[in-house]
C-alpha cells in the first residue's frame, strides 16, 4: 500500500520557499531550525531530488525545487483554510444538534422555548426526540440530552440544572369519596397509577421527617408510558398517582390536585444536561445547554407547592 504524503515536510518545504530561509521558516511555523532542517531533508530523500541549494550565505530553490513549490505552497494553503474553518465551525455556534428529552417535559417545558433559541442561534437547528425510555446518546449519536432522574455514575457527563421533587397527589373529589391516605402503607386501600417503562419494578421508597422509611409497591387500574397518559384518570378522580414537580406544579396550585402524605417525601432527582463528553464540545452544544440552563433552572414548575387537605379516613380500595 502506497505511503501517505508527507505532509509536514511538504509545508514545511513551502515555508522555507516562502521565507527564504530555514530560520524564518522556523520562526513563522514556532517551531525549531533544526525540525524544519530535518522535514526538508527527509522530503528530499524521499522524493530523490534536491530542493535547494545551500551555501553558507544563501539558499536558493533548484530548479526541481521551483517545479515543486507552487503545489507544496497550495496545500499549505489549502490546510490552513480547512483548520481556519473547521475552528470557526467549532467556536461558533451552528449546525445540527440532535437532543433527547422527557416525553411530556419537552413537550411542556422544551418545545415552547425553542423560538426564542432559534431566534437567538439562527445558525443552530435541532433534531427533537421526545421519549420516556433513556436514550443511548453514544449509541443512537445523540449530542445532548435532558434528562430527569435520580442520575447514576456512567461516564456520560451530566451538569445539574434544578432538583426535581415528587409529589404523591389526588383530586380533591377523589379524597372526598375515599379518604386521604395518613402513611404509605395505606395506599394499598387505594387506586395507585404506575408507569410500564421503568427498568425495575415500580416501587414508591418513602422517607419520613423524622427518617423513618417506607416502602410501597402500587397497584390501580392503569399502567402507562408517560405522565400525561395518567393525569385525566386522576383528574377525574378516581384514582392516586405520583408525579414530578414539573407536571405536578400546574394542578396543585389550580387545586384540581391537592399533594398528599406531606410528612413523607419520595427520592429527589434532578433535571441535568447530559453529554456524551465534555471534551472539545462543540459551540453549539454549549450554547444549547447555556440557554436550557438559563431559562429552566428558575421555570415556573419549581414554585413553591403547600400540601393542602385534612384527612377524610380511609376506607377500603375501590374499583
């Protein structure tokens, strides 16, 4: 297999032609005299034929040196413009950024804020996959992803935008006709929805003021892939649910849901800018988490939300 051109000595080579000297070209490239002395060298042995002519006092091209120079001069040339483009490309923001998110989060949270971002990278475009299932973004070549979960060690590199509470709710006619429960084991008397893609299990881990913990495993009528999915059977009232912060949020204050079992608290997560590497990010995937990170780690879904209701009792599981 033919060996690839030797590219260093061929710049190197057009430096010289162009300064006129190995000490200048060395100066203009920072690099040594003799590094610049030894690429020439090893170009000529190389090619079978002297470039220049050396005296003590001057340096002069050979008349195979002029032949080679114009062409050893254009792919100098046409290297510092691929470098000075591909660092432009890379410092400013443009191109494609494909980014997964939540299923209900983006098109929630997400979505509305992407007008103001393209107006403000109108050199950036975004390929937007909403799913509930976790994305393999060095797998499927996603650039970033937002993600809200209780993050393990991985060797992606995640950046925390704002923690994530959850919240065990019903409706209000719900804990009229069938009681607000007082600890979680009650819930077992009740309608729970739960979700089908969570790798494990559906189990709600409680922690208590006072550190007692508690855990429960939901039962109801439902089971599904999102949080949208659930929120009309629990709005109608007729059954419980636990919900993140993000969808929570709107209800609760509306009182269409009221937060329940206030003493106790589910695991926090978080809302995080994932990447697959911090190294060498591209412009605008930077510019994409610096906006993200701007305009949601103060959003409207981490107000503050008082748990409402006195209990009613409890009564039996209905159907």
């Amino acid at each position: 297999m033919m060996k690839l051109p030797d590219f260093e000595g061929l710049a190197m080579f057009a430096k010289v032609a162009e300064e006129g000297s190995f000490a200048g070209a060395a100066t203009a490239m920072g690099v040594s005299v003799a590094t610049v002395s030894r690429a020439v060298t090893r170009l000529e042995e190389r090619l079978g034929g002297r470039l220049f002519n050396r005296t003590s006092r001057r340096l002069a091209l050979t008349d195979y040196g002029h032949s080679l120079a114009e062409r050893a001069a254009k792919i100098y040339a046409d290297a510092e413009e691929a470098e000075d483009f591909a660092r432009e490309t890379s410092s400013r923001p443009r191109g494609l950024v494909k980014l997964a998110a939540p299923l209900s989060f983006g098109a929630r949270w997400v979505a509305p804020l992407l007008p103001e971002f393209f107006r403000t990278y109108p050199d950036i475009s975004v390929d937007l996959h909403l799913t509930d299932s976790h994305a393999d973004l060095i797998g499927e070549g996603f650039d970033a992803a937002l993600r809200v979960a209780i993050l393990e060690d991985s060797s992606l590199v995640a950046r925390l935008i704002a923690p994530v509470r959850r919240f065990v709710v019903a409706s209000p006619t719900y804990l009229s006709r069938y009681g607000r429960p007082q600890h979680p084991h009650d819930l077992g008397a009740h309608q729970c929805l739960t979700y089908v893609n969570r790798s494990k299990r559906d189990v709600w881990r409680f922690t208590h003021a006072n550190g007692e913990e508690c855990m429960v495993t939901p039962t109801g009528m439902l089971r599904t892939t999102s949080v949208e999915a659930q929120l009309p059977t629990v709005l109608a009232g007729l059954a419980i649910t636990e919900l993140p912060e993000f969808a929570a949020a709107p209800y609760l204050r509306d009182k269409q849901l009221e937060s329940i079992l206030p003493d106790w608290r589910l695991p926090e997560g978080g809302l995080y800018f994932v990447t697959p590497t911090a190294r060498a990010r591209p412009a605008k995937v930077s510019a994409l988490a610096d906006f993200f990170i701007a305009k949601l780690t103060s959003a409207e879904w981490r107000a503050e939300i008082a748990p409402s209701g006195k209990s009613t009792g409890r009564r039996g599981k209905h159907a």
